[in-house]
C-alpha cells in the first residue's frame, strides 16, 4: 500500500518536472527572427574575414 502511495507520489513529481523543464525552455527560447538575424550576421561577419584574408 506504502509503496503505491510513493510510486504515485514520485511519478507526479516527475510529471510536473517535466513540463516545468518544457515550459522554462519554450519561455526563454528566442524568437524566429533573433535567430535568423543573429545568423545572417554572423555568416555576413564570416565572409568579411574572408575577404579581408584573401586581399
């Protein structure tokens, strides 16, 4: 009966750890077009190096 009572107990706790952990990742997930900016700078800062490395 005790051992039922914990496995419950713990399998709840593990559920709401779960969806803490999915709900802080989809909270401080940046956005679509943060990225894509981030991204195209970096490509943009990538090929100047390039350019500046070949010259």
């Amino acid at each position: 009966m005790l051992a039922k009572i914990w496995k419950k107990l713990l399998m709840l706790i593990l559920i709401i750890a779960c969806m803490f952990n999915v709900i802080i990742k989809l909270v401080n997930n940046l956005s679509l077009d943060d990225k894509l900016t981030s991204s195209a700078r970096y490509i943009q800062e990538e090929q100047n190096k390039r350019e500046v490395n070949i010259k």
